[in-house]
C-alpha cells in the first residue's frame, strides 16, 4: 500500500460497529423509552433474539483495552452484582414475544470467565428456559487463558457453550507483558485438544498495533495460531483512545508502531492465513472455506450485530443486560450506565438502569443499511438496498451524504470502483471502507465526534 495513500486516508472515522456510532446515544433516551422501543421490537425485524451478557470483572487490567470493565470487587459486590445481572434479565424477558426464537447468546466483558461456571451456567439455564432456539445457535463466551484450568475449559461445555473466542492477543509473552496481559495458563494445545474433544467451535483473538510487535514477530504469532487450525481467527487493530482508557498511555511510553509498520503487520498477516487457506471476512475475521461466515460473504448477505459479523440467520434484535450492555433494536440504541453501585441501585429498586440511547429516524435507518453493506461485504448494490426497504434508489441517496466528486476522488486512488448502480472498495483498499463508509455518512458532517484512525 502506497505510503501516500496511508497518509491521506489514516484519519479518525468511526469503527461502524453500529450506525450510528456509540458517540451519538444521549441522556433524552430514558427507560421509558427503553420499555416502549422492546415492545414494539416484537412486531419489528430481524425477528430472532440475540442476548448480550456483560461481566466487567478483571483479575488486571490490560493497558490496551477500550472495553468497560474493572478490577475484581469483593465477593459481596460481585455477589450483588450477578444477582442484579439475573433480576435485570427477569424484568425483561416478559416483554418480549415468547413465539420468537433466541439465535444467540454472547458473554463479554471485561472478563466473563472470572466467574465460576456454575454462575454462567444458572444464566443460561435462565434464557433458554423461556425461549426456543433456531437450529445451531451461537451461544459464546469471551476467555482469558490465563486464568482458566483443565476443569473450568471442560465445563464450558456442560454450562451450554458451543463457540469459544480465545483471548490470545500474541504469543509473544513480551509484548503481553508491555501490554500488562497474562500469557495462557495452560498450553494452548492442550486447550484447543479440549474444546475440538468436546465439538465446540473455536475463535482465538489478536491485537495488532502493540507496542514491540513487529511484522516478523507477529507472522510468529500467526504461524503458531495457523497450526492449531481454530475455526476463525480475528486480527483486531488495536485503537489508540487514550481519552477513553488513560491505561493506554503506558503503551505510548513504550512506543507505538507508526502508521507503516501497523499496516505492514497486518498485510502480513493477512498474507499468512490466506495462503494457509483462510478467507478473509470484513476488516479483522478469517475463517476456513466451509463457515456460513464466508458462503455469507460470497453471496453478498454477510451481516453484523454488536455481536459481531454474523449472517442473516444467526442474527438478531439484540438484548443487553449488565453495566454498560447496548442493546441493538430495529429502530432504537439502548445503553445502560456504567457505574456499578447505580446499577445495582436501580436494578433492585425495580427500574431499568438506562444511562442513554438513541432512536433513528427514517434516513438513518436507510444510511445503517448502507454502511452495514459496505463494512460487512464491501459492496452497495443501489437497487439491492432499495428492494431491501421498499423505497426508490433516489430516496436511499437522499438520505446519504451522496457526492460523485468525493467518490471520484476514491477511485482515483484505488480505492473503489463506482458508477450509478454501485460501490465496490477493491480488494487491496479493504483497510479503508471505514473512510468510504464516513463520506457517505451525514453525521460526519458535524465532525465534532472523536474516532479512532482507520489504519
């Protein structure tokens, strides 16, 4: 990739995770409104339920995360919290249509595996007792090895779990240490030995963009993840916000890898697994040939929730329960507060505990639509979209921030291809669909906002 093209194009724009992004939900979102968007998210698509679970405790604290968590509390507050967990999700559970079905069920953090599985399981226990599923849902939990025994990886199993997300980072245990990260407890062959015994489907996570890596140290990490063959492998670009998490300026004494090298390291990377025979899925997820991710992505209907990429069977309208959960309706963004002493507080008191959130209107459920196409398969196909909302290809252009001169511009740098009927990024400027997707959005107009840089 041309250094020039780094340069132009390595600016802040939102990840895109959810249009609108995080940034936009405010405190006129109560839990009245919270209530009210549930309800009518009944007789709203997608129809299936997808639950997130949010446990923000942490044995320590990794200087590059931007995920709300916290260090261990005493027994009691974890005690106090857990059952708030489980109060909050019996006062929700009777407001949704019991004729739906639960597609999937994500734990997140902070780290869930701080907690005993018996707790994990009692959760789960609780959700699908009130709901049937759909064939193969994915019910997935977020894990620290470093932490994590013989006995608590073959419990996973019997608590419900059928998809794993490794925590890994790297494997090289000097960079775990800059990044104040504890390397596996156990070998990580003997980890996977496990899960494969069991017939649990498996994903080990990274970060790239730390401080000491290399493009030679991390094709190491990759070479070693490509021999244990998980089902997908996600190279997550670390994001510098430091005005988020002020942990992540221990990372800027020890020194970040500039712009260049970054990419160098995921170009690298990206190298490795496909000529091991991964295929790359959206920004940061490889996945072998015969995932329903990538036969998602062939035929165009690759999808993502706040779950992550998903295809349009496994997704859902999403329910968030904990401190900082997002709950993702069809028309509404609910988020809870982050202090854990209010949400205790509320959540006994009998009252939803919502800090914000946000509900769109009409143009921005259009512009959701476009981005989400763009992200998940690089690829706007104008009538697609219009055929998808019943609505003229003029109205889905209306409501974007719609300029033939700003995608001129893209394509004269190789970025994508474009005429009245479409948008393509090429292949080889995959790294900066977030900058197309931001010059479609009107939001970004008001460029108050702060984002991570794309690359």
């Amino acid at each position: 990739m041309k250094q020039e093209l780094l340069n132009k194009y390595s600016v802040p724009v939102p990840r895109y995770t959810s249009y609108p992004p995080a940034n936009f939900f405010n405190e006129s979102f109560t839990a009245d409104s919270y209530s009210d968007t549930v309800v009518k998210s009944n007789e709203q698509n997608p129809r299936h339920i997808s639950i997130y679970v949010h446990i923000p405790f942490c044995y320590q604290m990794c200087f590059y995360c931007g995920c709300n968590s916290q260090l261990l509390k005493s027994k009691p507050v974890i005690s106090d919290y857990i059952d708030a967990l489980k109060k909050e999700i019996r006062m929700t559970l009777p407001l949704l249509d019991h004729s739906r079905k639960i597609s999937q069920i994500h734990y997140g953090g902070g780290t869930p595996t701080s907690q005993p599985v018996a707790v994990l399981r009692e959760i789960n226990r609780m959700i699908l007792s009130e709901f049937e599923c759909i064939e193969n849902p994915e019910i997935a939990i977020e894990c620290h090895p470093g932490y994590m025994d013989k006995n608590y990886w073959n419990e996973l199993f019997d608590a419900g779990f059928n998809r794993i997300s490794i925590g890994v980072q790297d494997f090289n245990n000097d960079v775990l240490k800059a990044s104040n990260r504890k390397p596996s407890r156990m070998p990580m062959a003997d980890i996977v030995h496990i899960l494969r015994s069991k017939g649990m489907s498996l994903n080990m996570d990274f970060i790239y963009g730390l401080p000491l890596q290399t493009p030679e140290s991390f094709a190491d990490t990759i070479t070693k993840a490509i021999a244990l063959k998980p089902d997908r492998i996600v190279t997550f670009s670390y994001a510098h916000v430091p005005w988020v998490n002020e942990l992540q300026k221990n990372l800027e004494a020890i020194g970040l890898p500039s712009v260049s090298t970054k990419n160098a390291i995921y170009e690298t990377a990206k190298s490795l697994l496909t000529d091991a025979g991964y295929k790359a899925i959206g920004l940061d997820h490889f996945v072998l040939p015969d995932d329903e991710l990538y036969k998602a992505l062939e035929s165009k209907t690759l999808h993502r929730n706040f779950q992550g990429y998903c295809t349009r069977r496994t997704t859902g309208q999403v329910y968030a329960f904990g401190i900082t959960g997002i709950s993702q309706l069809a028309a509404a963004y609910s988020q809870n507060t982050k202090d854990l002493d209010t949400y205790i507080r509320q959540v006994n008191a009998g009252l939803f505990p919502i800090a914000k959130g946000y509900i769109l209107n009409p143009e921005e459920q259009i512009t959701r639509e476009v981005v989400t196409a763009l992200m998940c398969n690089y690829t706007v196909n104008w009538a697609d979209i219009a055929n998808q909302l019943n609505i003229s290809v003029n109205e889905v252009k209306a409501a974007l921030n719609y300029k033939e001169d700003l995608l001129a511009d893209f394509a004269k740098d190789g970025i994508i291809e474009f005429d009245d009927k479409h948008i393509h990024v090429l292949p080889e400027a995959a790294p900066f669909v977030r900058n197309v997707a931001a010059s479609l959005d009107k939001l970004m107009l008001n460029g108050e906002k702060h984002y991570s840089k794309s690359v």
